[in-house]
C-alpha cells in the first residue's frame, strides 16, 4: 500500500508539472502587449513597457549592447526591432525555459510582514532558494528589519497583471475559493443525501409508482437545459417564498441569499446520485448472495443496508473526493446566475481579460484537484471494500 501511494504521488506531480508547463509555454505564444492593461498601452512610452517586460522576466538587457541599443553608432543587431531601426531596443527576449525556471523557483518565497499581520509592501520578496543560499554564505537577504517585523514563507504564482492588478494570484484565489466552498460543500451534502436515499427507494420499489416518478425526475432535469431549469427556480423561489435573487454576503442574513444557488447547484447532483445508485443497487439486487441472504430469513431492510447498499456505494465512493474537491472550482452557471463573487467564471473572465498569470494559477488549481480527487477516491474504496487491493495480480487494480 505504501509503495502504491508514493508510486502515485510521484505520477501525479509529474502530470501537474506536465500541466503546468504545456499551459506556459501556451501563453508565452501570445504577443506580449497582453502583458499590459489598456491604460497602459495607451500611456506607457516603449521605453517603459520594455522595463516592465524585463520586471516581469520576458526581457532582458541585451547583453550585446548593454541596453544601450547602440554598437559603434549603429543599431545594434541583436536587439534592433527591424533592418531599418536607427536604434536597437536594447533589450532581448529571454527563453521561455528561463521563464519557467523563473516560475517554479518564485513558487515559494519569503516576505515580510508588520507586527498586524501585513505584508511589508516596501520590501521585495525574496525566493526560497535565493534566501536560502545568502543565510548559508552568511549574509542577511532582508538587512535590519524594524522591531514586530517577521518572516514567513508563502506560496507564490505570481500576480494579477489585469482582472486584479498587482494582487498576488493566490490571494485571488484564495478569496474566490472559500465564496466557492461554503456554497458547493453544502450543495454537494444536499445532493449526496437526497440523491443516495432517493435512489434506494427506487431500487427498493422498483417499477412501482415512486420509482417511475424518480425516473422522470432524472430524465427531466437532464433533458431540459439548466438556463431553464435555474430560471424556473429563481422565479419560484423569489415569487413563492420571498428568497433573495441573488447572493450577497453582506446582507441581513447571508444564508438565506445561498438558499437558491444551493439548489440550482443540488438538482442536477442529485438526480445523478438517483440515477447510479439505483442502478448499481438493482444489479446487487439481481446477485446470487443476496437471493441466498433473503432466503435465510434476513429482512429486506437488512438485505438493503447491510449488504446491497455497501456494495452498491463503491463505485459512487470513487469520485466522492473529486467531487468534494470540485466545489472549490464552483460552477460557472449557477454563480454567474446569481452573481456569486467565487471561481466559477474565474477562469472565463481572466482568459477573456488575457490575465496570464491568474489563468495559470487557476489552472495549476484545476488539475491539481483532479488528480488528487482521483487518488483519494481509489485509496476510499479500498477502506469501504477492504476486498479491493490497489497493488497485486490478478484483479487488483
């Protein structure tokens, strides 16, 4: 089991890091004024946008002319934007290779923060290794600091360059997610109760009138698109019952503004838990084991619970933690529906705004959760189904 484990850990930082590097060397391709907000572009003088590419580490001085952009009194050829240029810009591109070494070696830096818990804005961050390699020759990276001031390391993707400027990216996120979280953790709960209990009356009266009913549940809710279905709802709930259109964290009562978001976010969930667990139940149902347990004299309650439920709730355990794990993604739906300030429409709106840095932090998140939720889930089935083995021969997986 232990072998197992730290087989896949290793496969899945592998994947990550695949991930990660396929997304930079994407959006290096764009052009680099995607780099710069409107304002910019229309304020900034060229001499300032190839200083902040150089802050940003997409440029470097050139090492020919030394940011000169003259060699002799000529352009010089190294850094010169055209044949015809009078003057080179005196600065190159630096390879993408260098940036992504830039990227991961800033993943985890120290700062410095006041004695109320803020970061020193006023002083750089310093990388982890940089830091590392001046305390070891004896130096000190960030000389005297003032009396409460201390050090901490944080986790960096960089910062916000558009949709949040000069923020840092896991700030960002940070901020977004815990919106996502509260909302998806108890629509999920909702969804997993209901759609588990709903689907095992459905096995437990199959072809009856319940059964017939939960199945027009689940074909509706799949069949009508969920644009119509969350309207239906929102008009329902706030024509009805008085609830809130739309979520705010300030008001009065702040859940009752997560009331309809939550069931946007549950009816399809649920009608999806219905679906499988009648399923895998109705073939349990149908197993020699359990025709003998009935012929013994156990009850059907018993026969239900104790046996054809634990089985037929292994499959469903498999992408429990993924699902858990996706909530902190939100959904993009239902909290641009009901204006919820969490991740949902993150990703859209920093691809659609060209903030780069945001994207690739969101996108290291993304499939960071997917391949940890796959790994927990094969590691909860073999906890539920002790008959499961994770390494072996024969059926083991």
């Amino acid at each position: 089991m232990i072998k197992y484990i730290l087989k896949r850990l290793f496969q899945s930082v592998i994947v990550i890091l695949l991930v990660v590097c396929v997304v930079f060397f994407l959006l290096r391709l764009m052009p680099s004024d995607y780099f710069f907000t409107e304002d910019e572009l229309i304020k900034f003088t060229e001499a300032q946008k190839y200083a902040k590419l150089e802050r940003l580490g997409l440029m470097k001085i050139c090492p020919t002319c030394d940011g000169s952009g003259l060699i002799n009194e000529d352009a010089c050829p190294a850094c010169r934007e055209s044949p015809q240029a009078s003057k080179g810009t005196g600065y190159v591109n630096r390879s993408v290779l260098a940036q992504l070494g830039d990227f991961f070696s800033d993943m985890l830096q120290m700062r410095v923060f006041n004695a109320k818990g803020k970061e020193v804005k006023s002083i750089e961050p310093v990388s982890l290794i940089s830091y590392l390699s001046q305390k070891f020759s004896g130096e000190e990276p960030f000389g005297e600091l003032k009396d409460g001031y201390s050090i901490r390391m944080m986790f960096n993707l960089g910062k916000s360059i558009r949709l949040e400027k000069n923020q840092y990216v896991t700030d960002v996120i940070t901020a977004k997610m815990s919106v996502s979280l509260s909302i998806g953790l108890v629509s999920l709960a909702v969804s997993l109760v209901l759609g588990v209990v709903l689907g095992v009356l459905q096995a437990r009266y199959k072809d009856k009138l319940f059964d017939h009913i939960g199945t027009g549940y689940t074909v509706v809710v799949n069949a009508v698109p969920r644009l119509v279905i969350y309207t239906i709802i929102m008009i329902a709930g706030a024509s009805l019952l008085g609830l809130p259109m739309r979520y705010d964290a300030t008001a009065e009562k702040p859940w009752l503004t997560m009331v309809l978001p939550v069931v946007c976010l549950s009816i399809g969930s649920t009608a999806g838990y219905m679906l499988w667990t009648r399923r895998y139940m109705v073939d349990e149902l149908n197993k020699d084991y359990i025709r003998l347990a009935k012929l013994k004299g156990l009850s059907d309650r018993k026969v239900m619970f104790r046996h054809v439920l634990k089985n037929a709730f292994v499959p469903l355990a498999q992408y429990l933690p993924y699902s858990i794990l996706l909530t902190v993604g939100g959904s993009l739906l239902v909290e641009t529906f009901f204006a919820v300030p969490g991740m949902g429409p993150e990703l859209t709106t920093a691809i659609g705004r060209y903030d780069l840095p945001l994207v690739q932090g969101i996108v290291l998140l993304y499939a960071t959760m997917g391949i940890i939720g796959v790994f927990l889930g094969d590691l909860l089935m073999t906890l539920i189904d002790p008959r499961i083995k994770l390494t072996g021969k024969g059926d083991a997986r």
